[in-house]
C-alpha cells in the first residue's frame, strides 16, 4: 500500500531540521554541532532521508557538502516550517508565564473610554511583559466569540447567568441617565421616572447590545412599550443624535459626580428616580482550560482593590 502525503510527511519530520542545518552551514558536522548530534548520527539520518524520499539530498563539494536540487527545495521547505513551530513555541511558552504571554480581551463600546484602560493599567504595572488583543463588538457577537474561543475574558452587562458554559462574576456599577437636547422640556428637571419616557421617541442600541436589553426591561417594568426612533451600533451615534433633536435616550453617564449642565456635547444628562445602575460582569469559558497569564488577569481584575476608573464602583458581590 502507498504512503500518503500526510504518512511520508510523519517520516520526514524528524530529520527535516538536520536537512535544513545543512543547507544552513553546508557541512555535515557543524550541522551536526548545531544541533548537539554526533557527526556519525547526522550522516545516517542524511542518508535515511534520501532513501525515503527517492533521491539524493547532498552531494560532496570540496571539504563539504552541497544540496541538491531536490535537497534545496526540501531544506527550504523544512526551513518555513521550523520557523512556524518557532513563533507557536514561543507563544506556548508565553503563555505558560504568567508575567509575558498575551491576553485577547473582549468588551462592549462604552467600557473602552475609562474601564479597560484602567485595569490593563493597573495589572501591567506588575507585569509589563504581558501583551492585550482587544476586540469591541456587542455583547451578543462578544459572548459567541468567548464560546467560540476566540477571545479569554469579556466584559459584559448583564451578565450570561443563565450558560452553564461560562463563569462571570460581578466587577462594577454604573450609573444609567437619560440624556436629552437642551431644548426639551426635561432639561431643567433633577430627575426623571422611567414611565415618563412613555411617548417620547428613543434612541437606542441595536438589539445584541446589553445596553438595549437593560433599556427595554426598564421600560417594560415601567408598563410602557418604547417607540425608538433610531437604532445604533456606537453610542457617540446615539449620543448625536440625541444632541440633534431627533429622540432621547438611556446611557451610561459620562462623568461623575453632580448633573451636568448643558454643555458642548450639545445633551444634558438626567439621573433616573429611582437610580438605575448596570452591573458590568467579567466572564470566561467555564473548566479549568485558561492558561496562566489570562488567569492573573482575571484575578487582577477581580480582587476589588484595582481602579475601576471614573464613573464606576465596585460591584456589590
């Protein structure tokens, strides 16, 4: 029966780095030196491999050796490949040391002005080694790609407590308002209840993103159904057109502290009576899969003790 490709690939393996040496230096025994082989061991394995593969490898030139047209292309080829296993060796190893490696964080929009670039500050003060991949999107598309793998850690609101599949824990609060043109009657208002958003048209973020759950159940819960106007991915789009006349929506409050007035952004911002927060929650594939650098990570970011950064506090546990 015939070797496959695959089959005659398994056997060549072994011996494609001596093979790829030698084109390197063009000498049996510094190849073999380079490798920490003895010169006898390398010269039958040249040998072994011409057998295999049908052809000479390496002919004699003066003290050394030279390729053959056949051993070019399969050095060359061993070359590409040995470099490739190099760079994925090189991220295992990464990945095994908590103080390098490389982290793939996902998160929504609004947490990447103040929340993500205070806890990467944080922990890379103590490992300045360690390497972000950062990926945006809504919370739907960022829970598929944590399932799918393709990211560690996510942080999300609400939290997933219904997926078996995944662990989360809660990280922070922030505080939601209704942000309205300067020109609208609620303007000058300290507050405002949720049910008086009935009638009013909403500017909102599509359905998949958190934000748009929180603010549907809102006003589910205050007895109304309501009429949105216009649906966004980004929230500065929200906010513009908010600032244009054209709706009033829910967001996150941008800064801290007392009510803004209006201001250049062109919106005014109105807490909700009662308050309403969002609980923002950090989440990861359930099981022990996470390697060590994303594990400290998540053990950073969980401790309590870091800065969240402006407009958050600690969630209750």
């Amino acid at each position: 029966m015939d070797e496959s490709d695959e089959q005659l690939a398994a056997r060549l393996a072994p011996a494609l780095a001596l093979l790829a040496a030698v084109g390197e230096t063009g000498h049996v025994t510094r190849a073999a030196e380079l490798l920490g082989i003895p010169q006898p061991t390398a010269s039958r394995r040249l040998a072994a491999l011409s057998d295999l593969v049908g052809a000479p490898l390496v002919l004699p030139s003066g003290r050394g050796i030279r390729l053959t047209r056949a051993g070019r292309t399969l050095a060359a080829a061993s070359a590409r490949a040995l470099g490739t296993v190099a760079v994925a060796a090189r991220e295992v190893r990464e990945e095994i040391d908590p103080g390098s490696g490389r982290v793939v964080l996902g998160f929504l929009h609004l947490l990447g002005r103040t929340l993500v670039p205070s806890l990467i500050r944080g922990f890379r003060e103590r490992h300045p080694g360690v390497r972000f991949s950062l990926a945006q999107g809504s919370r739907q598309d960022m829970l598929r790609a944590l399932r799918d793998g393709e990211i560690d850690l996510v942080f999300v609101a609400p939290m997933p407590l219904d997926d078996p599949d995944l662990a989360s824990r809660p990280l922070a609060d922030q505080e939601l308002v209704v942000f309205v043109p300067p020109s609208h009657r609620f303007a000058t208002r300290e507050r405002v209840r949720a049910a008086e958003l009935a009638g009013e048209e909403q500017v909102t973020l599509e359905h998949g993103y958190g934000l748009r759950q929180i603010t549907d159940d809102l006003c589910a819960a205050a007895g109304f159904e309501p009429r949105i106007a216009f649906e966004s991915q980004e929230s500065e789009t929200v906010r513009g057109l908010v600032a244009a006349g054209l709706g009033v929506a829910i967001l996150p409050r941008s800064q801290p502290g007392p009510r803004p007035s209006p201001s250049g952004s062109g919106v005014v911002e109105i807490p909700l009576s009662p308050p309403v927060f969002r609980t923002i929650g950090v989440s990861w594939p359930a099981g022990e899969g996470m390697t060590p650098v994303v594990r400290a990570f998540r053990d950073h970011v969980c401790s309590g003790t870091v800065d969240l950064g402006p407009g958050f506090r600690p969630a209750a546990p």
